[in-house]
C-alpha cells in the first residue's frame, strides 16, 4: 500500500534464563507498545524462553499462548525471539502474532553461530509476512551481519534477498552481547544494508544490565543514519513512525 503509515515500537529488555520472567517483561512491553499506539512490537532474540537449549518446551509453548492472548487483547502484532523445539529439532526463531492474536509464522535463524549451534539447528527458509498492509522480513542477530569470530560460515546476505523478493522493512530481534568490539561491525552492517535495500531495519537487542550493547536498539533508515536509537544501557523502549516505502520517521522517540 503507497504511503502506508506504522508506529513501530522496539524492546530492549533484559533476557533472564528464566523464562517467568521473560514472560512478564513481554506481556509488560506488550502493553505499553500497545498504549502508545503502536502496530508493531519487537522483542530480542530469545526473549521469551531465555537464550540457552535447556528451556521447559511446555513452558515456551504456554508463554506463546499468553503472547497471542495480549496481542489479541491489546489490537497489537507482535515479534518474540524464543528458543522452541519442533519436529524433534531445536530452533532459535522470531514468530509473529497478528493484531487479532493469529500465529502468522516464524523465521528460524539461518546462521546461528558456532555457540548456537551446540543446541540449535540452522533455518533453512526465507520468508515474507504480510500484516497491517506491508510485507516484511524477518532476520535474527547474525543473520544480517554473519560476525567474523563467530563461526566459518559464508554470508548469504539475507537482507538483500529479502528485498529481491519484496520486503518494504525488516524486522531484527538480537542477542548479541556487550563486547564493544563488534560495535562499529555491528552497526556498519545495518547502515549498509538497510542502504543497499533502501528499507529501514527495525531492531531490539537484549539489555545487558549495566554493560552497553554493542548493537543499538533502534530504526536504522534506508540513507544509512539512525531515525531512533534507544540509550545502549539498560531495559530502553523506543518508538517510531514511518511511511512505508519511503523510511520517513513522522514522530520518534526513546524513553
């Protein structure tokens, strides 16, 4: 749809191996986005049950269930990054709940690191998702970026098969530490992806307590320059508006 308007809101929570917890950091962001007037909420990688292979699979399974029950409840679609067992294989995915409570899908990662892999298999699809009138992509942590250090694995660039196939904006739920190394890599990759595709990047990364990310929280646009970046220390939310197609923020904030 020409000149579609979203509010997107983003989560930069902290990611505790307990996944009650998570839970109710989600439900809470969930309800807050939902307040502001946001159509989309982004959560972190393994935001809901902890980034680790040793969660409860019913536990994931009933927290999904809460998720879909608030998106529901609260008119509001949203992204949640969990660790989730399926056809006997474990998987680190982003799925996606409609603003009616619907389980639209879920991207799996498709380049998990060497330390994910000790739990996780890869994904193996690429995928587009259509709700409130745009179609978007999803991609998780290293699958934008493929680090350096962090296994010998070629780099698909998934970014920009997305945008070949039609994605107006790509959603990224991260994990991805407080080593400030990778920052400058980090961020470098969102501006020249997202520019290589001219669509905004909407990403969350997970709090790292009193550390900063080395990846921002934020909306990165198409020219390569952030239109909202929350504070890099602590549990942040941000907001932003965009008109689709053309990545211009209307109104943003972080708080």
């Amino acid at each position: 749809m020409d000149n579609q308007v979203i509010r997107v809101a983003g989560i930069q929570m902290q990611v505790s191996p307990d996944l009650p917890a998570n839970l109710e950091r989600i439900l809470a962001g969930i309800r807050w986005a939902a307040q502001q007037g946001a159509h989309f909420c982004l959560f972190p990688e393994a935001s809901l049950s902890g980034y680790h292979g040793k969660f409860d699979q019913a536990e994931v399974e009933s927290g999904l269930d809460e998720i879909a029950r608030a998106c529901r409840e609260c008119s509001i679609s949203s992204l949640v990054g969990t660790c989730i067992r399926e056809n006997g294989h474990t998987y680190i995915q982003l799925r996606v709940y409609s603003a009616d409570g619907r389980y639209l899908g879920a991207h799996a990662k498709m380049v998990p690191t060497l330390g994910d892999r000790a739990f996780c298999e890869p994904g193996t699809e690429l995928r587009l998702f259509r709700e409130r009138g745009i179609t978007f992509g999803c991609l998780i942590c290293n699958d934008l970026w493929v680090t350096p250090g962090c296994g010998p694995y070629p780099d698909p660039r998934l970014t920009y098969q997305l945008g070949q196939l039609g994605a107006q904006v790509i959603f990224h739920a991260v994990n991805s530490g407080a080593e400030q190394r990778y920052l400058p890599y980090h961020e470098s990759n969102l501006a020249l992806r997202a520019n290589e595709s001219c669509f905004p990047i909407v990403t969350a990364n997970a709090a790292m307590g009193t550390l900063p990310v080395n990846c921002g929280s934020g909306v990165m646009g198409s020219g390569g320059i952030w239109l909202v970046r929350a504070d890099p220390v602590g549990e942040q939310v941000y907001l932003a508006d965009l008109i689709v197609g053309h990545d211009i923020p209307l109104r943003e904030s972080s708080v």
